[in-house]
C-alpha cells in the first residue's frame, strides 16, 4: 500500500481516540473500553418525560386490506389537481434559492392566502397578519407558545378536537371541557379564569352544528371582559353543503383577541403539511419568533408552489369541484344512513364538512364494525368526550370512499351496527 494511505489510516484511528503515539515508541493501540456497538435491539437507558408518556397517535393508518375507510378527515386523493401541483412545485423547485428565509412565510405567499381568505372566508387580513404553518395544529401550538406561560388554563369544546387537548396539556397547561349546545359552545359555562378558548364554530367537531350569530357575539363579549384570546379553527369551512355559512368570529372581533387558524389538509392534501394563522397585527412579530425558533421557517419550495397554485386559480378550481362531488356524496351518506340505521341509532344534523356524527346505544360500536366488517374503519364519536360521560357513537367519514361505493360501504357499516 503506497504510504499516504497507511498515514491516513493512522490519521483516523488517532482521530477517534482508537489509538495514541508514544515519544520514541510508535503507534500502540489506546486503552479504551471495548464495548459492543449498540444494536436497534438493545434497550434505552432513557425514557419519556411523564406529559409524553401519555401520549397516543389520535387516528394511525388502516391495517392493509381496509377497502372503505370511513374515518373524519379522510379525503378524496383522486379529486386533488396533482397535475397542475406538479408544475407548480417543478417551477417553484428550479426557481427557489437554498437561503432562509421569513419565519412567517414568503411575502408572495402571505400575500396570496390573505387575498383568499379574505375572499373566500371573509376574513379580514392583510399580509403582515399572515404566519405559514404546518397545519392547524401547529398553528395553535405557535400560538399557545406566544400567549401562554404554563400553567394557564385552557378551554375546549367538549366534545371536540383530542390531539389539540393533548397538545395544550403537553405544554403544561390545566385543560377545562366546555359544553356545547345546537348553538356552539356554552359561554356562560366558560370558567373565569381561561386565558384562552379553543373553538370550532363553523363546523363543530365533532357534533357538526354551526355557532349562532348571537353565541358568536356572546363568546367575543366574555373574551373582552376576561381579557382571554380565541383560537377560531375554521379547518373545513371550505364544503358547505347548504347555504353560506356566517361571518368568522375573526370579522366580528373589534378587540384584536381572535387568531384565525386554517389549513389545506382537507381542501388540498393532508401529506402537504401546510395551513396558516391569521393574527392581530402586534402579535405577529412574536408568533413568526417563536416559529424560528422551533422550526426556523416553512419549506420555501413549498411556499413558493402554494403561491402558484393559489394566484393561477388552481385552488378555486379544484375546491369547486370538490364542493360539487362531496355534496352529492354528503347528500348519499345521510340518505343511506338514515333509511337502514337499525333502531336506537340516529344521525346528527350536519350541513358542511366531510364527516357525520351517528350515534348508537351500544359503546361498542368500533369493535362491532372491526369485528363485522374487518374491511371497514370509521372514527369513535365516544373518544371525542375527554371531560364527561361519552355518548357512544360513530364519526362516518365520506372523504375518502368514492360515490359509487357509498351504498355499499354503508350497507356493510349498518349491518355491523345491527
């Protein structure tokens, strides 16, 4: 071997330690503890924290051979222009440099999705209110990061979303349920000492009522006179079945206490990770800080395909073409359901979304579907009650089961209940 590789050699050894010259005697091997490498098999000295110990993957992926899967938040691959987002993401990669860049996200994007929101939702923004996200929940993450010093206490809807729960229990806040009525949340039964209030009032999850215009105004009047922030999370505001639905809470706020929390998720595709907040404009700057300093700033690729896909009126495209075959399909559940539920079973009203909530006298209904009809998986309405008694149920998702096959996967999902 020529003598630069055996001095390499050497080199490396030396560099980590395996051996060690000695004045006048050469090379020898250094004296260190010769302990196997560890294996993947072999066990960790270490372990979870104990608010991470009891944390749980909300929904996990179907077994393989799942024909229908009829659980919340599941969409409709085949409906997602992935042509048009291939060109704009091929554009965006020969385009993008390798920089940082803003925490709160491309001035092109923050630009586009406050024009679109304000469109489309009636949301009042401009770009500087804007702040990129990963999705919906890391829009509350960032915010209860900025507003809250734990422990704080924390108000949800009860029913509602589990993983925000578990989010904001993380962080080491006390969590309250709050009731809801058909109206949206229970204001009056709002503890006085909540520094925030997590709420879904477009499309409650998971019960699927829409929050009065007069709740709406009661729950804004008890945020002034608490001095409380709301996290409004419209997450599928986009498929209104009926008529339209009514102004955010973010529209009617005159205090700057509402945080407007969106996602593409359901309107796009959940494997894209991208949502958005919309923060009053002096909590902006601290929201985008505490974004670098968790995760520096969103995929600029990415950011830079949104913007595309947003400004060339892909996304307004696509969505009316989902509202149409989600309405139909909506429209075909409900009808399916109602006619073959056996007795003792109803389905709550609902009039956007992509789920419905039907609930059963048994509490064992998910483990009667699994064990009916292993092929077919629905959401658990019961795991949605954290702080009271669970009302047993099922969330039926309509997403992701083509329309030809509703009937089908209904007929088998009613006769698992029956």
């Amino acid at each position: 071997m020529s003598r630069s590789t055996v001095a390499e050699a050497y080199a490396r050894l030396v560099a980590e330690g395996y051996v060690e010259g000695r004045r006048g005697g050469g090379s020898v091997v250094a004296a260190v503890a010769t302990t196997p490498p560890q294996t993947a098999r072999d066990a960790t000295a270490l372990v979870p924290a104990a608010r991470t110990r009891g944390l749980r993957p909300y929904e996990p992926e179907p077994a393989p051979g799942v024909a229908w899967d009829l659980r919340p938040g599941v969409v409709d691959d085949d409906l997602f222009r992935a042509s048009a987002w291939r060109r704009c993401l091929a554009r965006a990669a020969a385009e993008t440099t390798g920089h940082y860049t803003d925490p709160a996200g491309t001035p092109e994007l923050r630009a586009a999705l406050a024009h679109w929101v304000t469109r489309s939702r009636g949301v009042v923004a401009v770009p500087d209110q804007v702040v990129v996200t990963a999705g919906a929940g890391h829009a509350t993450d960032l915010v209860a990061r900025t507003l809250l010093d734990p422990p704080a206490v924390v108000a949800v809807e009860e029913p509602g979303y589990p993983p925000v729960v578990e989010l904001l229990r993380h962080h080491g806040h006390h969590v309250v349920g709050v009731p809801v009525d058909d109206q949206g949340i229970v204001v009056d039964a709002i503890p006085r000492d909540v520094r925030l209030v997590y709420v879904t009032p477009s499309h409650q999850y998971p019960l699927g009522m829409v929050m009065s215009r007069p709740r709406r105004a009661e729950l804004l009047a008890w945020a002034s006179r608490a001095r409380a922030a709301i996290v409004e999370d419209d997450y599928d505001s986009e498929f209104r079945h009926t008529a339209r639905p009514l102004e955010p809470l973010q529209r009617l706020d005159r205090d700057g206490r509402v945080i407007y929390v969106g996602t593409f998720s359901k309107s796009l595709s959940p494997g894209l990770r991208l949502g958005f907040a919309v923060v009053p404009r002096g909590l902006a700057s601290a929201v985008a800080s505490v974004r670098q300093t968790v995760d520096w700033s969103p995929p600029l690729a990415s950011q830079a395909a949104l913007t595309a896909f947003v400004t060339e009126g892909h996304l307004d495209r696509h969505l009316r073409r989902c509202r149409t075959v989600y309405r139909e399909r909506q429209h075909l559940v409900r009808t399916q359901l109602e006619r073959l539920l056996p007795p003792g079973c109803a389905v709550l009203p609902a009039h956007a979304g992509l789920h419905l909530a039907v609930t059963t006298p048994h509490h064992d209904a998910v483990q009667r579907l699994r064990s009916s009809s292993p092929s077919l998986r629905a959401g658990s309405l019961a795991r949605t009650y954290l702080f009271s008694d669970p009302v047993p149920g099922l969330l039926v998702g309509f997403g992701g089961v083509p329309t030809a096959a509703v009937p089908t996967a209904v007929g088998a999902l009613t006769a698992a209940l029956a």
